[in-house]
C-alpha cells in the first residue's frame, strides 16, 4: 500500500513538528494534523511565524515551505480521518490524577477517544499509528476498540514510538539515530510495518530504521526515558557527594565519561530532570511494574524520580540557608523558567519547584525567561495550588529584561542553561544587587571564576566552595 494521506491527531510538541518533517520530506505526501484545541492549530496557521505554539530552532523554516503546499492544519477532525490511508495517534498521555492508579499510571483517556473517533469515521481500511508513548500493551485495547465500534474495516496498528528531544526536535527528526517501528507478526502486521518504513526511508537510512514485535517497541520507549532519567539522577546523586568531599562534578564526569562503555553524553549535573516525559513515563513503569507484582523493580525505578525531587528541595534549601535562613521579603532573580534551553515548554521545570519552595518562604521573585510568557509561569504555580492566585501574582513578577529582573535582588538563581546567560554584562548585574550578592547555579554554565573576582558569592551544583 503506497499512502497519499497522512492525519495525525495531537498538534502539540511532538504532532507539529514531526508531521512538519514528514510534509517536507515527502512532498507527495498530503498530511494534516488536527486538534481539538482551536486556538492552537490557530496558531500553527498564524502568518507570523513568531507565533507558533511550539518554539524549535528551525521549526519555522520547515513550516514555511511545507504549510499549504501539502502540510495543514485543521480542527476538521473527522474530515480528516475518514480522508487518511494513515493515521497517528499523538495526544497527550498525562499521568492519572484520579482513581486507580493516580499519580502514577498513564491517563489513556483521550487515546481511547482517539480510538472511538477513528472506529466511528472509517469507512475504508486504515493503519493506525501510535505515536504518543504509551504503556506496554496498549494496541491490544486500540485494536478491541477499533475492532469492536468501528463499520467493519480492516485495522493495524503500529507502535512508532518518538524519541525526539524538545530544543532539538527538528534536527533529531532529520537525523535521528534509530526509528523504531512495532507492528503485528503477521503478514497483514508486517505489511503495515513496511508501509511506515516506506516513508521515514525518504530521508531515514534504513539501517536506522529498526522494526519490532509491538509490545518491545512499547516498552522500548519507556525503557529509553528511564534509563536517561537515570543517568541524569545518578550524576546528581553524586553531586551532592562532591559538594561534601571537594571532589568537583564535573571532573568526575569527565572521567568516567571517557570510558567507552559509560559514554560522555547526559552526565551534567544539575537542579534535576524536567519536561512532560521523563517523570510521567517512570511513574507508568513503576505502576505497570507493581502491576504484575514486581515490587522491587518497581521500588528500583521509583528511587530515581525520589532522587530527582531531592536535588529540587536541595537546591532550595541552600539558597535559603546561604542567606542566612531567611528569604522573608528578599528579591530572588529567576534567570529561566523552561525545563531545558531552546524549548518553550515548562512542564515538570525544576523551575516550578524551585519557586514553590522559595515563595512558601516569602521570598519576593523576579523570572526572566527568552521563550516563556507570563501566563505560562503564573499558571503552572497556580497548577500546585500551595497558595491563592493573588499570593502568586503578588509574590513573583515576570520581567521581559533580564538586567531588570536582577536588579536590587539579593541573589539570582539560574534555572534553565540558555546560552545568553553565559554573555550577560555580569559586573553590570553585579553593581544593581544587594551585598553579598549571591549566585546559585542550578545548571553550572557560569563562568564561576570570573563571577567570583566581580565579588559574587557563588555555589554551583556539584562544586564544593
Ligand atoms: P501536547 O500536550 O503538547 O499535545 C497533545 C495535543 O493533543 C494537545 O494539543 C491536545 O489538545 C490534543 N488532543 C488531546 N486529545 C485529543 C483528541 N481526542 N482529539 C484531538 N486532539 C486531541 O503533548 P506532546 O508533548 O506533543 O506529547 C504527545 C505524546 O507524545 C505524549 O504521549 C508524550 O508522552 C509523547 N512524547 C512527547 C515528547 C516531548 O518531548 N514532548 C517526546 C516523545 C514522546
């Protein structure tokens, strides 16, 4: 089967961009991603490109050149399903805030809406693709649905897990290091597979395109978060060792980096792991895990989100118990908000912990940000629901200048490591601040030499004084 006809249902991080490359890729291709949020897809469309809901370098180039041509974007979700030889699944798959397995099991809610809306449109054949991450074995209750609401069509289901970084997102989709495709053993299954294999081959080599039984490629992506999520807290565990000892983090990592077998790669420490996935997709582990009785694989996967909540509070507590255990009514500078440089995104920012922390303190805080508007950082305190919405308003002010948002603080915590920080006029910032003025480096990007013959009073995150 040759497709004609993509519809990928989810425009968000992942739907966006990765239809976008699939567009530019494959020009004969005709792909439209929808959403029932019609304000975002207005946003896709915007004629300023300024103004796309997801901010990935060269994201608007790739827009320009495929959106119209054979790219689109549309709330018209059933035209667009009953059009499709293809359709990917990629909504959003939070973890469960009610019920069983709350707080830690993946909500399935809209995949299954996605599911009954596909079942209820298709009147011809369709191969479905999961591309959202999703618990292992979850075709199997796609496929029921689909089999058991639809109009008598014939479904397969793939799992096409994405392992896309946000920041970078496009140059990971151009050249990623491996696709992974999970389909049924039988021959109707590894047709589809073939079909998928197909289109990432326009720009994929195929020896990077890997294909597997579905469940593997389930498990494959939650397997890859949590073992990248465990790197990040087994170098912040030890850390905290080198801030006891004079060892520094950095040197270790190096040292331990150069051997083959460990690698240079995710070993800088920092205030912790953030973004939608690492955390939700250990939880589901550890729910699917305790699921089948596996207790002690459940309690080994757990520790590594407990260590990473850990190196959050930490970081808090040192800047209160720096300046001299009180932040009642002191002005903290808040250089990111974003989980990671490059990316607009916030959810599970350190950030957002870090801050909690401090404003239960009393502290008075200024968020300079590049990508992240106001909004953003207001609801995602509001989310916690620690203090009233006015408290929030009241306690922290968002600043479009960073100069401004350091001025007459008594100290500036860096929370995301966007490169501008780094060129900063320190001595600048320096002169405007209360004395001693403290710097706490939460991503240890700053040059602590040359900020420590300003005057400043620094601590970094692995780096004994
Ligand atoms: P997102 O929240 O940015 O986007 C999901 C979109 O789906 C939203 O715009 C929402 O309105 C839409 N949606 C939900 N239900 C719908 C329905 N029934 N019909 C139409 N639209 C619907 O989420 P994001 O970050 O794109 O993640 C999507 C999936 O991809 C998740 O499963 C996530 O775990 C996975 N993933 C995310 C990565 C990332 O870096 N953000 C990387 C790899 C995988």
């Amino acid at each position: 089967m040759k497709i004609k006809t993509i519809c990928c249902i989810g425009a968000g991080y992942v739907g966006g961009p990765t239809m976008a490359v699939i567009a530019q890729k494959c020009p004969h291709i005709k792909v439209t991603v929808v959403d029932v949020n019609a304000s975002r897809i207005a946003a896709w469309n915007d004629n300023d490109l300024n103004n796309l809901p997801v901010f990935e370098p060269g994201l608007d180039s790739i827009i320009k050149e495929a959106r119209g041509r054979n790219l689109i974007f549309s709330t018209n979700i059933d035209q667009a399903i009953d059009e499709a030889d293809m359709i990917f699944i990629s909504v959003n798959t939070p973890t469960k805030t009610y019920g069983k397995g709350k707080g830690m099991a993946a909500d399935l809610k809209y995949i299954e809406l996605c599911a009954r809306q596909i079942a209820k449109v298709a009147k011809q054949d369709k191969i479905v693709v999961e591309k959202s991450t999703l618990p292992v074995r979850t075709a199997s209750a796609i496929k029921n649905i689909l089999d058991n609401t639809g109009n008598g069509v014939q479904f397969q289901i793939l799992s096409n897990p994405e392992f896309l970084a946000e920041g970078t997102a496009v140059q990971d989709l151009l050249n990623p290091d491996r696709v992974l495709i999970g389909g049924d053993t039988t021959k109707e299954g590894q047709a589809a597979i073939q079909t998928l294999v197909e289109i990432y081959a326009n720009w994929v080599p195929k020896e990077r395109i890997l294909t597997t039984n579905v469940w593997s490629s389930e498990l494959s992506k939650l397997t890859a978060n949590a073992f990248l999520a465990q790197r990040v807290s087994s170098i912040n565990a030890m850390s905290e060792i080198c801030e006891k000892t004079g060892a520094d983090i950095d040197e270790v990592a190096r040292a331990i980096g150069m051997d083959s077998r460990i690698g240079p790669k995710f070993l800088k420490a920092s205030v912790g792991f953030g973004g939608s996935c690492f955390q939700k997709d250990i939880l589901n582990l550890v729910y699917i895990a305790k699921t089948y009785g596996l207790n002690e694989v459940a309690d080994y996967w757990e520790q590594v989100i407990l260590m990473n909540d850990h190196q959050k509070n930490r970081f808090s507590d040192n800047i209160v118990s720096t300046l001299y255990n009180t932040v009642s009514g002191k002005k903290i500078a808040f250089l990111g908000w974003a989980f990671k440089k490059d990316t607009n995104d916030t959810r599970e920012s350190p950030a957002i912990k870090v801050a909690d922390n401090l404003l239960s303190e009393q502290a008075s805080i200024a968020v300079y940000d590049p990508k992240v508007v106001e909004e953003r950082i207001y609801a995602d305190l509001d989310y916690l629901n620690t203090r009233s919405e006015e408290a929030n308003r009241t306690l922290l002010h968002v600043s479009k200048d960073p100069y401004e948002a350091c001025k007459d603080s008594h100290a500036i915590a860096v929370l995301t490591e966007w490169d501008e920080f780094k060129i900063y006029d320190w001595q600048k910032i320096y002169d405007n601040m209360h004395k001693p003025a403290f710097i706490f480096d939460g991503r240890g990007i700053l040059d602590k030499k040359a900020l420590q013959k300003i005057g400043f009073v620094c601590y970094t995150i692995g780096k004994g004084s």
